[in-house]
C-alpha cells in the first residue's frame, strides 16, 4: 500500500494514500462500504459524483452515530491534473518541486453517512513534475505533544516546506519523523 501512484512516463508522480489504506478488489475480507465504494468509482465520471452516489449506499448501511471520512481523486495523465473531492477529510496537500507547500483548497463537506443526501463538489490540482500531492489522516494532525499541542496543518506544512522528495517513501518517513518529534516521549495515540 505504499507504492506511488504514478501519473505516466513524465508526469508529476503523486504521493501514496496513507500506509493503511486499501482498496483490493481482490480482498475476500472486504467491507460492504469497501465494496460499495469500488462499485461506485467504476460507475461514476467525477470524484464528486462517485461520492454523492456513495454516501446514499453508505447512509442505508451504517450504523447510526457512525461515518466516514475520505479524498477521492482521479488522475488525468494527459491534462497532468487530479480532479479531488472529499467529504470530512483533512485538506490533501501539495508539495511543489521548488519547496513550496499549500493546502489543496476543496469546498469542505459532511463526512459519508451521516445524512442521505449530500451534494460534494471537487477541485482540479495541475500537477508538474517532481509535485507531489499529499493525503493524510487526522491521525496525524491531531497528534497531540505534551502540552497538548496538537500537529495541525500548519506545522505538516512546515515539516514539508524546502524539502525536495524523490519519493513517496520519502515524504511518508518525513510526516511519521515530525510526528515522533511533536508527539515527544508520549504514546501514538492514533494511526497515521
């Protein structure tokens, strides 16, 4: 799960979803929203729309109290674009070949199952080569040092910014290092 996701022979690669995500269409022990989320991406033209169509499968299925919160992007080789949307998740970001980094600014929305009817818009990111677009759990945001401090977006940022990565390795061992050093002696309280 922690190979790159490659936009084609010279196109800006893009950073791996975190480390415990999967989507195996091969997996026997896959959930019904797993499922569902395969069957919904297969049939759908945008990110947005295969998570309005998902969220309406999910809101009949889970159990009440309980959502989901996730990026969908798909990648455009030939335009080196990704379209994302995403519903209650942390902002992905963008890791510049120059060092630059910036929030990926996504119209925010409910989490998946919460309400039957939800509407998600997407955004479009221009990837170049050596760009790098970053996905996160709030795992790793909300990771708090011993003064409770948590690990927000800013200080990700900062913990990216002026790097060059040569791979998606690379920018995942950087998150989980300045997370450590945040975090200090204390227990991870959350998976990344």
């Amino acid at each position: 799960a922690r190979s790159p996701i490659s936009a084609g022979a010279g196109r800006a690669p893009a950073a791996a979803p975190p480390p415990r995500v999967r989507w195996s269409a091969a997996s026997p022990r896959a959930s019904p929203g797993r499922k569902a989320a395969r069957r919904q991406r297969a049939a759908t033209a945008s990110p947005a729309e295969a998570l309005t169509k998902l969220n309406a499968t999910l809101n009949e299925r889970i159990v009440r109290g309980m959502f989901v919160t996730t990026v969908v992007g798909r990648i455009i080789p030939s335009a080196n674009r990704v379209e994302i949307a995403r519903a209650g998740h942390c902002k992905p970001l963008v890791v510049r070949a120059d060092g630059s980094v910036r929030e990926i600014e996504t119209e925010g929305s409910l989490p998946l199952g919460i309400l039957p009817k939800v509407s998600y818009r997407q955004g479009k990111l221009d990837l170049h080569p050596g760009d790098w677009l970053v996905c996160f759990t709030d795992g790793l945001s909300e990771s708090r040092n011993p003064l409770s401090d948590m690990f927000f977006e800013p200080k990700i940022i900062a913990s990216l910014a002026g790097r060059k990565f040569l791979s998606p390795q690379d920018i995942i061992d950087d998150l989980i290092e300045g997370e450590r050093r945040h975090r200090g002696p204390g227990r991870q309280a959350d998976d990344l």
